[in-house]
C-alpha cells in the first residue's frame, strides 16, 4: 500500500521523499530540508504512541536532550518537532550500512584490527554522551552506522529509555536488543554508564568472535543467562584472537559490577596500550570478573542442575575433598598433628565464633539491625558524572532503589577536566554498603567540577564549530560568540580561527570568538531583480542560478496576470546555491486597484500589499507594517525620524547567535549579537527622507534597500 507521507511537507520546510526503514516506535524516511537544501532523516514516532500524552511530552525532553550532543561518532539531530499531530526527529542522514549487516557481509569474525577500530569510536561516542549524562542504553550493532570512509556513527541517543519506559513485557520484539542487554537492565536495576560499557564489550565478542555470548529460544532466557552464566572465552572460539583483546573484552562483559570498566574513557585507555603492543597482557582474572563461585566448564550447568534439584553434595564438595586428603596423609605413615597445635586451633575457633556471634547479634538484632525492624542495609548509588540537578532527579524519579533513604549535599568545587558543574567525586563512594537506621537518611557529600585549574585556550582550529563550542562551554566555562566567513579553502562549519588563540590564559566567563568557514565564496549568487517579470521566465532563471523556488502564490493586483510582484531574496543581496525564493505573482485583478497604487513609471514595491500570516520569510525583511518606498530618488528634506524594522532570524535557527549589523547610508547604527532563538529582530533605526538601509547578517549582506523615513 502507497505510505501517505511520501510527498507531504512537515511545517513547510521537510519534503518526505520515501521509507527508509520501520523499528518498534517509529518510522523512519529520507526527506529534503528546503529551508537548508540538504537531506535529512525524519523519524516519526508511530501512532499508537503518540496518542500518548505522557509518551510524547518524554519523546520531545529526551530528544532535546539528545540535539545537545555534538560529536563525530554520534548521528546528529537537528530538531524535534509536531506537525499535523506528527511527533518526529530530524537527523543527519547517513550514506553508510548498519554494523550489524557489515557483519552479515563479511560472513564470519571480523579481523581483529578492525574490531578495535570500530570499538575505539564507539567507546567515544559514548565518552561524549555520559559526560553530559545521557546513557544510551541500548548499543547493538543495529545501531551503530558504518560509513564508506570506515568511520563509524551511534544512532538512537535516549531512544531505549522511551522504550523501556513503554515495554511493558518482554516479548520476541526485543529480541534483537536482549543479546546486548547488561546484567544490571536484566534485573531492572538501577543503571549507570557502565551498562553501555557491557552492550559495548558483547558487540566487540561478536565481531570477533563472530558469534553471540549467549542464545536462546526466547528474550528471557537470554537475559537470564546474562545474569547467571559466564560466556565462553572468545580465544576458545578463535585463537587467533591476541590474549590482550580476550581480557578487554571481557573485563567489558563483567558481571561483577566493581570489575567493570568504570568509564568509557577506561576501556579507551587499554584498547590504545593494546592498539600500541597487541602482545600485551593485563592479567585481568576471570574469576574476579564474574559472581559465579562455583566454576565448571560450562557454567548454565550448574543452573540447569540447581533449577532440576540436584545439590551441591552430589557434586562432591570442598569438605569431601579435605576428608581425602587427610586420609591419604594418614595411609602414607605422616605423623599427626601435635596435641598443642590442636588446643590452639580449637581456642582460636572459639575466640572467632564468639567474635562472630557478637557482631551478628549486635548488627542483625541490635538498635537499627536488619532484624530489629529499625534499619536497611543499603547501597550507595553511584552520581559521578551527573550534575547536581541531575543526581536530584534520579532519586526523585524513584530509579534508584532505596532512595528514600539518600541526601545529596554539595560538597567543594574542585579542579576538574570535566566539564564545568559535573560530579567528580562521592563521599561514600559508590557501591558501598551502608546501614540506615529506620526514619534515617544517609548524606551522600558530591564534589562538583570547577573546570581546569589553570585555563588554557585550546586548540579548536579545524574542527567542527559546534564541538569546539560545546567543548569551550561545557569544560572551560566562557562564553562563545561564533562569526562566519566565506572561505574557498576551508569546508563549511570549520573552525578557521579564534580569539583568543590556542595556548592563551583563559578566565571563566571570558568571550571567545570563533571563527567559522560558510564555504567558498565562488559559490554565493547575486540575486537579480524579478520584479515585473513572466512568473515562467523568473522560475527558470532562478533555477538554472541554482536557487529553489518553493513556493508561487497569486495575490490580487491589476498588473498582468503571472507577473512577478514579490520576491522574498530582494534584488542585489547574496545567496548561496540551494537557497530558497518564493515569488507572489498578480492575479491580474483589478480590485486590487487603489489611489495609492504606483504608476507604470513607478518602481513596484517588493513587498506584496497584504503579508501573508503562514509564509515564512527565505531572508530577513522589512516589517511590513512599514514597508521601505520604491522610490530611488534621495530625499535631503525632513527631519529625522526613528523607526522599527524587523530582522528575520528563522533562516539561522541552527546558530545559537549571529552578529547583526545595519547601516544607513553607509553609516553603521547597528551592531549586535542576537539570539537566533527570538525568531524576529526589532531593530530600532533612524533616518530622515529616503535613504538607503543595508542588513548583514554575520558579514553577510542580506537585504538592501531605500527606507522611506517620512
């Protein structure tokens, strides 16, 4: 059946052009943004969910969250939107494949050194997300991108937390995510980073191993056995795997939480020693990686026997064996133990039990013991790397088991290469058992990163503007001003130079300007003057510029019918191939017709006589309210007189700030740093008879044109 979105526009701007894939929340297209001229993919969340009020209120804050991370190993999202009742996502569109079916093409392990390519980005990306404390819960190969350049992209920021949150039980639909799935999200624990770090060391089992760690017939057993079972060494499966791999995968994959890789940036640390000398070995024990304490050959036997009733006596246990062993020292003629070393023994024993039974008396039946139903044993959760805001949510969410019994108190800002108001440390530290008396809390101390103790500017030339910004914000402190100029040897959005430069002190709080490449030059088009031409014959020349014309619309005039009367790019200003222009045509009406309409002789207004309210602007205009007179002659009469005009931003709207600059016949009356998000400028100008009045937009002339000031 045809989809019915292929061909619909979302808010104006998004053109679906077809399907590109369906998962269990949403559908997913390749569009065109007209706004911006490129292709985008637009994740719309399905129907069943977004009649869920509470569903799409968590669709839109976790998005949003998510368009805050910027990194070259996470898939970009550009806005979150509703349109016409659909809630989506527009994100960058990849030219790639997904992890999981570079695999199947390969048909077996991948080479080992491949493998660690691949983990090192995404360990990256994921260093990226926790350090704002977005966890993503659900790495699979599915949702991890192989570009053509071999570079690798994580997909799906935020998503697992919706779907957790709208799963209500395991089913075969999940499948796909429960091979991945760590221990801790098995049992509904609470989780942090770490879960990422296990999904991240089952998917670098299966590339070269080339096998999963654990199958089954449906999810819950899957997930069972991640819980209990201990997976097969992956050298047992290939042995031409390095001994160093073995361990880091593993160490990834451990079950006991405290052996785990603590952070991404951990595990990033022993791949680079392996990448430097894969001879290398860490001597990670497997048997302090996994809580199993009775190890066999394959460990879901033991499962498989508790779960059938077969005791640990029929299998013979340590007592048995010590029996033996005396047995034997005794059949060999060995002397026996003295009488003295026996009393000793015995007195040490009974020194120990009474020791023992005082503790459990004290601690079990005493005031705030387990038994004395005045106290809990309680583990401390884990907030290194949230903010404080953040911590406080978590245990207000209810996502940390017992909650009720913790308190945050801030402790000392501290010198940190984390970002600025990030926790750095705990005090009780995580994992810690603590005993609460009934009606008592515990208060959890947390230090909070100050950023670098002495600032330095770093070096950001050549990257991303938006990384280098998120990096100056978020670790250094200071605010960051963005400008952009056109440059025919620099790509788009690159970071050309900043002030101040690489290596000077910084102080928090400071400016820091960067600046950032809009590409070559040779590719800007002077836009020319359609006014008064056939509709046909202005479409054509504006397309074969490299201009997209988006949209035509008739308007009551008594000029001849198809005549160009509006174009929203105004004559003369700059535009970049791909921009957009639209163009309002005469009806050819003559009720249009009134005692103010201009002669024949009269240069047209470039403004249509009645603004329509739904149409956005291509490029910032006048207010129509106080449309610029289409006279060219100077007026030296009059006097002087203040005026708003209306500076559109909405073609800005993935800066966070532009520099808008106006004059008036040369004279610069304006010069300010604006806030994209104020969609519309009001710029207050002043001027007397008709001058001519200029608007840049970071350098860029956008609009010119004679204001009448009268």
């Amino acid at each position: 059946m045809e989809d019915q979105l292929i061909g619909k526009f979302l808010d104006g701007r998004y053109e679906i052009l077809e399907r590109i894939g369906t998962g269990g929340m949403a559908v997913v297209y390749k569009a065109r943004c007209h706004k911006l001229n490129r292709l985008v993919a637009i994740k719309i969340l399905k129907p069943e969910l977004a009649n869920d009020e509470e569903f799409r209120r968590r669709f839109h804050d976790e998005s949003q969250a998510v368009a805050m991370l910027s990194n070259p190993n996470i898939v970009s999202v550009y806005d979150v939107a509703e349109s016409d009742g659909l809630n989506y996502i527009v994100m960058e569109l990849i030219d790639g494949i997904t992890l999981k079916q570079y695999e199947q093409r390969k048909g077996g392990p991948l080479n080992w050194r491949e493998a660690v390519h691949f983990t090192t980005q995404i360990l990256k990306a994921l260093s990226h997300a926790h350090s704002h404390g977005i966890i993503h819960r659900d790495i699979k190969p599915q949702n991890v991108m192989v570009l053509r350049d071999g570079s690798v992209k994580v997909t799906d920021f935020g998503i697992a937390r919706l779907a957790a949150s709208n799963q209500k039980t395991m089913t075969q639909e999940t499948l796909g995510s429960v091979h991945y799935i760590s221990p801790e999200q098995a049992k509904g624990s609470f989780i942090d980073c770490r879960t990422d770090i296990y999904s991240t060391g089952v998917v670098l089992y299966e590339m070269i191993t080339g096998r999963l760690p654990f199958e089954g017939d449906t999810p819950v057993s899957v997930a069972i056995q991640h819980i209990n079972s201990i997976p097969l060494s992956p050298r047992d499966i290939n042995p031409d795997i390095p001994e160093g791999l073995e361990e880091i995968t593993m160490k990834a994959m451990a079950s006991n939480l405290d052996k785990r890789y603590a952070s991404a940036d951990e595990m990033l640390d022993d791949l680079e020693e392996f990448r430097k000398n894969p001879e290398i070995a860490f001597a990670y024990a497997q048997e302090d990686l996994f809580k199993n304490d009775d190890e066999v050959d394959e460990p879901t036997i033991i499962r498989e026997m508790e779960a059938a009733g077969v005791d640990d006596d029929a299998l013979g246990g340590p007592e048995e064996e010590n029996t033996d062993l005396e047995d034997e020292e005794e059949s060999e003629g060995k002397p026996k133990r003295s009488v003295v070393a026996i009393v000793v023994g015995v007195a040490a024993v009974v020194l120990f039990l009474g020791a023992l039974a005082y503790i459990l008396i004290s601690g079990v039946f005493g005031s705030g013991g387990i038994l004395s139903g005045n106290g809990e044993e309680v583990i401390v959760p884990n907030f290194v790397g949230l903010t404080l805001d953040e911590a406080n949510e978590a245990l207000a969410s209810g996502e940390i088991e017992n909650a009720k019994y913790f308190v945050i108190e801030k402790g000392e800002d501290v010198p940190s290469d984390k970002p600025v108001g990030q926790i750095v440390s705990q005090d009780p530290e995580f994992n810690e058992k603590k005993k609460v008396a009934s009606g008592d809390t515990l208060t959890i101390t947390v230090d909070i990163s100050a950023g670098p103790d002495t600032l330095i500017m770093p070096d950001v030339v050549g990257q991303d503007y938006r990384l280098a910004q998120t990096t100056l914000e978020d670790t250094y402190g200071v605010v960051v001003d963005i400008s952009f100029v056109y440059n025919d040897t620099v790509d788009s959005y690159v970071v050309i130079s900043t002030e101040p430069a690489a290596g000077t002190n910084l102080t928090k709080g400071q400016t820091v300007t960067i600046t950032a490449s809009r590409g070559a030059s040779s590719q800007a088009i002077t836009v020319p003057n359609f006014l008064n031409m056939n509709i046909d014959e202005a479409q054509a020349q504006a397309e074969e510029m490299g201009l997209f014309v988006q949209d035509i619309q008739e308007m009551q005039d008594s000029r001849a019918k198809g005549t160009v009367i509006y174009q929203s790019l105004s004559a003369g200003t700059l535009a970049q191939e791909g921009d957009t222009i639209v163009f309002y045509v005469s009806n050819g009406s003559a009720a249009a017709e009134t005692s103010t309409e201009p002669s024949a002789s009269e240069e047209p207004s470039t403004e249509p006589s009645t603004e329509p309210s739904t149409e956005p602007s291509a490029e910032p205009s006048p207010s129509p309210s106080e449309e610029p007179s289409a006279s060219t002659e100077p007026d030296t009469g009059g006097v002087t007189v203040n005026k708003i005009i209306d500076v559109d931003l909405g073609d800005y709207s993935d800066l966070d700030k532009v520099t808008v600059t106006i004059t008036v016949d040369g004279v610069t009356q304006i010069n300010s740093d604006v806030e994209t998000s104020v969609g519309v400028y009001e710029a207050k100008i002043s001027g007397k008879g008709t001058q001519n009045v200029t608007v840049s937009i970071d350098g860029t002339v956008v609009e010119s044109f004679d204001y009448d000031f009268s």
